[in-house]
C-alpha cells in the first residue's frame, strides 16, 4: 500500500509540497491539472512540468538538507466530459471529440510514469455540500450536508453558497468554468434515465480502457457523493450494486475503483458495509480514500475526525480489511476538519487543510502497520 496526500498545485493550494514531505509515510502526492477544463486535452509539457515539480526538489531545499522526494503516480481527476455521460453535444463539444481528447490525455500521463487515474461520473456537479466550514463541539469546523436545504433549496442557490464559502480558491466539481454552463446542462439532463447513463458509461469504457491498458494507467471511478440522486439528476455509482454494475461494464483489470468509503458511507445504511465492501472488491480498487464521516437522525451528515469512534465509519475495520486482503494500491486521507485557527489565518480550500489530514494519516498507518503484521 502507498499513502497519499492530496495537493491542488502550486499557487493554488495553501498546503506546500514541503508540508507534504514532512508527513511520515506520505509517498505520492495526489495532484491534477487544476487549470484544464472537462473535455480538455492536457499537454505533454504541461503534465511533465507538474511531474517534475512534484517529484524533484528546490535549489533552496536541497540546501537546507532536504533529501527526501514524493512520487506523482496517482492523479485526481481527469474529469469526465457533460457530452459523454449524456452521448451527444452539449457546452459544444460532442462525445467523440471528448473520448478522443481524454484518450489523449491518458497516454500522455502514461508517458509520464503516472500510474492511477480518479475520475467520476456524476452529472452536473462533483461533491455537495451546504455548509463548508460547519462548527463542531471541539471547535473545528468541518464539510457538513443538511437534507433540509437540499430539499428546499435551488441548484443555482447552492452554486451562490459553494461560491461564497470558497475562500477564493476553485473547488473541484465546481469550477466557474463549468458552472457559467449550468442552465444549458440542466435542461440537457431532462428526461435521461439511469439507463441511459450506464448505456454512455458503457461506450465511454469501450472507448477508453484500450488505451489505459497500451499505457499502464489503470482507471478508478469514485462513488457518487452523496451517493444518491439529487435535483433529479441520475446517479449510477452509489450502492454497492451500482459498483458491480459499473466493473461489470468492462471485464479489464485497468478499469476499477477509486473506493472513497467516506462518500459510500454518507447513505446511513451503507455505512456499516464499508469494511465489507472493500473486502468484495478488492481486486478491482485501484485507489482509495479513508474518512469518517457522523449521521444524524434528520438525514444531515458531517464530516469528522479519522479515528473510528469519531462517527459512524468503521475507518479501522477499512484498514484491517485492506490489509487482510493484501492490498497494495493507494490511498489517502480525505475531507479532514480545519483545525487550530487555520480556517481563519490559512484559510485552506474547504476540507482540505494541513493538520487533520496529516493526523489522518498517522492514523490510517498505525491501523494498517497493526492489522499487517497480523493479516
């Protein structure tokens, strides 16, 4: 197993690759071209350029000693164009020009020893949240989802809210770019069903994992989060019989998963499947994501620390199943509190500060270090 640690780039993330190299047991860094759009080909230059940043070193670190270096293996994410997953034209570009630029894209990253690519298939938008720096009782604050609001709020409302909490830095999923085409997507997902989703999952698989295999980049897609339909737009990665579905649309050993148990377990009743589910698909998880996450009676969810008796994930278990099954992928902390002021004096991008992801991954190490050496 590697452990990861996730980074937007430099300029554009508060968190630094010298934070990074300074977390015991961090051996890749998760990154992306944060700049490229959906649909986008991403250059040779510009992924070699991003690949050497990562993984060599400064003049300037180096002569304060610094040896040691990260790796540049996983990227996340190289996002699934809105023309693919509805199969036609849409924002202008169509489905075929899509495939083609993304194949494109994944050789490139081949070329440049990456090994892992996340990716989702959700339309619209990525990740929902209503409240991006919610309090906690220890006085951190934290990603929190209240069903109410949903309920009652318009997609457009949420884009204004996600906006306004962003501290000025972009967020995955909800970048300016792709939202200013927000009213042309939402009429373009009238009607489609969920069978028409999987339909142009299928095609897009057809398309793509040829290519992943001539360039060993194995291919992982993260669970819808939450993992449930929402403004009546389909979502097909949400249950455990929707990731059986999905591998089942291409028998390849580089189509897999990015098994992210924190987005999985955000449905209460997946929650205590979590350990389980890594279990049934190991073979098939390429990546994955460890955090926990706190249900309340109402249907609100937040997120917490990584340690098990935290909330209601069974984050140890996860570890002990990963390594009773021998796992060697990848993974990393996800969505951490922000802690010790830092959503004030940092101010990191919503989830993703220093501190509690690095404990994090203490955590996560010290479960695993226990459960292989007893597996």
């Amino acid at each position: 197993m590697k452990m990861g640690f996730r980074w937007y780039g430099e300029g554009n993330d508060t968190v630094t690759l010298d934070h990074i190299r300074q977390i015991p047991g961090v051996d890749t860094v998760v990154w992306s071209l944060h700049h490229k759009q959906a649909g986008q080909v991403w250059e040779q230059a510009e992924i070699d350029a991003e690949v050497a940043r990562i993984s060599g070193l400064s003049d300037e670190a180096r002569a304060r000693g610094v040896t040691r270096t990260l790796d540049a293996e996983v990227v996340e994410s190289v996002n699934v164009h809105e023309s693919i997953k509805l199969g036609r034209t849409v924002l202008g570009l169509g489905r075929d020009e899509a495939i083609e630029n993304y194949v494109t894209t994944i050789r490139r990253l081949g070329r440049a020893g990456v090994k892992v690519v996340c990716y989702n298939f959700m339309p619209v938008f990525d990740w929902l949240r209503t409240d991006l720096w919610h309090p906690l009782p220890d006085g951190s604050t934290a990603l929190y989802f209240e069903k109410a609001v949903v309920d009652e709020m318009t997609p457009e409302g949420l884009i204004a809210d996600m906006e306004a909490g962003s501290h000025g830095l972009t967020l995955p999923g909800w970048e300016p770019e792709r939202l200013a085409g927000f009213t042309e997507l939402n009429a373009a997902y009238v009607g489609v069903t969920h069978e028409d989703m999987y339909a142009n999952y299928r095609y897009f698989l057809d398309a793509v994992i040829p290519a992943c295999e001539e360039a060993d980049v194995k291919l992982g897609v993260h669970p819808d989060d939450p993992p449930f339909d929402v403004f009546g737009w389909p979502r097909v990665v949400s249950t455990p019989d929707d990731l059986q579905r999905v591998l089942d649309l291409h028998p390849s050993p580089n189509h897999g998963l990015t098994l992210c148990l924190g987005s999985f377990s955000a449905n209460p009743a997946q929650a205590p499947l979590a350990a389980d589910t890594v279990r049934r698909f190991s073979g098939r998880i390429h990546f994955t994501h460890v955090r926990n996450i706190k249900h309340f009676p109402n249907g609100d969810f937040t997120e917490v620390g990584h340690r098990a008796c935290e909330g209601d994930v069974d984050t140890t278990g996860i570890m002990k199943a990963y390594a009773e099954a021998g796992y060697t992928g990848y993974v990393r902390p996800d969505h951490g509190r922000h802690l010790w002021d830092e959503n004030t004096t940092n101010k990191p991008r919503p989830g993703y500060g220093l501190y509690d992801r690095a404990l994090g991954v203490q955590y996560l190490l010290g479960a695993w270090d226990a459960f292989r050496h007893t597996a």
